[in-house]
C-alpha cells in the first residue's frame, strides 16, 4: 500500500528541513517511518510551478523521495465522477485537488494534507492530516 501525499505536504517538509526545528511534516515521517510515499502527477507539475524548483535538477531532488504516481484511464474516469459529484452538490473545489482526490481514490491510498476542507468533500477518500 502506501500514502499519498499533497503538495503542501513537501513544501512543509521542504521548509522543515532549511530549519533545526521538528515540525509536523517531519513528525509525520517519523510516525509513518515503514510507509511508502507516492505523489501524483498533479503534485510534481504544482512543485515545479514554485521557486525553489525553478531549476529542473532542484525539482528533481525535491521529488526524488516520493514514488510518481501517473494518470491513467481510471484516474481520468474519477476524476470526471467526482468534478459532477461535487457540482451536484454545489461543493466543487480547485481543479489540480481534484486530480489529487482522483488518483488517492483509484489507488486506493490515504491522502496526507492539512487541506481537510476541501478533500474530506470527497467521498471513498482517506484523509490524513498532518
């Protein structure tokens, strides 16, 4: 199995790791220590949208620990059942969340986020907060 994690996830332990300070990205590492940690697609092009991995070889390394999870025909399904879920509802939330949601969904893996208002929106998604 395994966790997947959002992309506020690795930009908190990004910031963790510049300090001497334990927070909680690290806490949650640490507390989660025998998993494995995935991100999807929509995660690695949100990382590469930010400054510190302005450099294609600084992206690299900040996504380097997390096995890429990859879009697939399913995850393309999902993604198209919740966005109309959601609209019914009158609930819809950002487009790459949605994405995110999907993939965590068709895997079948909790999603690690400190976004619980939007993602816990999502029915047969596991959120995790850290």
């Amino acid at each position: 199995m395994g966790l997947i994690v959002d992309s506020n996830f690795v930009i908190c332990m990004e910031r963790e790791a510049k300090k001497p300070v334990r927070g909680p990205a690290t806490a949650f590492l640490e507390q989660h220590a025998g998993e494995r940690f995935f991100i999807p697609f929509t995660v690695a092009g949100e990382l590469a949208c930010g400054q510190s991995a302005a450099d294609k070889r600084k992206w690299r390394q900040l996504c380097k620990p997390f096995a890429l999870l990859p879009w697939t025909p399913d995850v393309l399904w999902q993604y198209g059942e919740t966005y109309r879920y959601l609209k019914a509802n009158g609930t819809l939330i950002g487009t790459n969340d949605l994405w995110i949601a999907a993939t965590a969904v068709v895997h079948g893996m909790p999603l690690v986020t400190n976004n619980l208002k939007d993602f816990r929106k999502i029915p047969d998604l596991v959120v995790l907060p850290f």
